[in-house]
C-alpha cells in the first residue's frame, strides 16, 4: 500500500487571494487585498530598522512592493 501526503502551497499571482493568517492595513502595497484587510502572499518576511528593536514600529515588512498605480499623497 503507498499512501502519499501531498500539500500544497497558494501561491498568489494577483492581490485577490485573503491570507488570512497575515493581517494587513497598508493599501499602498501591490500585495494588500483589496477587498479586505490582509495580505495576499502565502508568507512575508519582517525585518528590523532599528538594531534594538523595543516595540513594532522598529520592524518592517521586507515583502512590501509600492503599486504600480499608486499615488503617494502629501
């Protein structure tokens, strides 16, 4: 008898995919759903700004990418 186990990753070609395991509020980033808060990879990567890092804003999304159509606003 050969049993497999077989997974599979979701891997998102566009922003509709929901992960909903990634919350995300930063509409500016090609990866953001746009129907809901969340991120639309299977995984990100944070990063650190500060070397000492004491609380969340020292640290960042490293799978950001700026939208192509995005507009920055003052």
């Amino acid at each position: 008898m050969l049993i497999t186990n077989i997974s599979f990753e979701v891997i998102a070609l566009d922003n509709r995919y929901a992960n909903q395991c990634i919350a995300c509020t930063v509409t500016s980033c090609k990866h953001h759903n746009d129907q809901a808060d969340f991120c639309s990879l299977a995984k990100i990567t944070v990063g650190l700004h500060d070397k000492r890092p004491a609380e969340y804003p020292c640290t960042d999304c490293r799978s950001f990418q700026l939208k192509s159509d995005y507009e920055m606003m003052d």
